[in-house]
C-alpha cells in the first residue's frame, strides 16, 4: 500500500528563505506583514495560497519549493 504525504497548507520562514533568498528575520517580517495585513493574530499561521497572492508569486512555484 502506497502512501500520499499531503501537501503543506502553511508556509514557515524557513520557506521564505528558499524562496526569495532573503535572509532569516527578513522572513520572520515578510510573514508578520503578511499576517497584519490580513488581520490575523500572532499565533494564526499564513497558508501558501496568502502568501502567494501576498507576494504576487504562482502558487506552482512556491509548491515546488516546499517538496524540496
């Protein structure tokens, strides 16, 4: 029997990083800007999708990185 990892719903600093190269804190801002933005509270995660529609960037290419 195969099994199927699903996908991430969320994106990490971690992932910002990898994907726009910027630089670990730069991140952590990215993604706190992202959250205010959207009036969530400090301990709501931000999906991919937000992230994406965010920053402008294909949801595919974003994707691509996190299976990395």
């Amino acid at each position: 029997m195969k099994k199927t990892i699903p996908q991430r719903a969320v994106i990490h600093p971690r992932d910002v990083e990898n994907i726009t190269g910027r630089k670990q804190r730069t991140a952590q801002y990215l993604i706190q800007t992202i959250r205010k933005a959207l009036g969530k509270e400090k301990y709501q995660f931000v999906t991919v999708s937000e992230f994406c529609q965010f920053v402008g960037i294909d949801e595919d290419t974003v994707r691509e990185f996190l299976l990395d």
